[in-house]
C-alpha cells in the first residue's frame, strides 16, 4: 500500500522547515503570488508536484486511479511502466 500526501503549508512553517525536493533537490517554495505550498510526500521522500512523475513516461502523478504511483525500490513509476519493468525483470530470468 503506497500512502501519498499533498501537504499545503502556510509560508511559515515552509521557511521554518525548508523542505527540498527529492527529485530536483530545489526548496520546495510558495508558487508566485501565493503563500501556500503545495508538496507532495510520498515514501517518506518530498516532491513538488510536477516532479511527482513517473520516471519511464513522466507522466504526473496523483492520487487519481489511473495516475497512482507504483514504486519500484525508490524509483517512481506510473503502474503501466512498473508492469512493463516487472514483466522484462521476469523475462530476463
Ligand atoms: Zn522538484
Ligand atoms: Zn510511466
């Protein structure tokens, strides 16, 4: 069961806390024109919400049904290529 999380920080406890991104290791920031942050956590790690992706596709991720992430190890991957993944590492048995 992959648990994911969309935090919205108030600007405070963002500077107070500094998250970075696990992907693009950026400070996760308020976008423009807002005091709020939007990050993503998921597999104890913290993502913006654009490099919430698969790695394969980069298709985005969320908590829709057919945009869940399916984790590999610590590699993200939407579930059509962490079956693809699964079946070629079966293949190569
Ligand atoms: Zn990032
Ligand atoms: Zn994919």
């Amino acid at each position: 069961m992959h648990l994911t999380y969309l935090y919205h920080d108030d600007y405070l406890s963002n500077m107070t806390y500094g998250p970075r991104c696990d992907k693009c290791s950026n400070p996760i920031c308020p976008e423009d024109g807002s005091n709020e942050t939007v990050r993503i956590i998921s597999m104890g790690k913290t993502f913006h919400v654009q490099c919430y992706q698969c790695q394969d596709c980069s298709l985005q991720l969320n908590d829709e049904l057919d945009r869940r992430c399916y984790p590999l190890g610590d590699i993200l991957l939407c579930q059509a290529c962490c079956r693809r993944r699964l079946a070629s590492v079966n293949n190569n048995l």
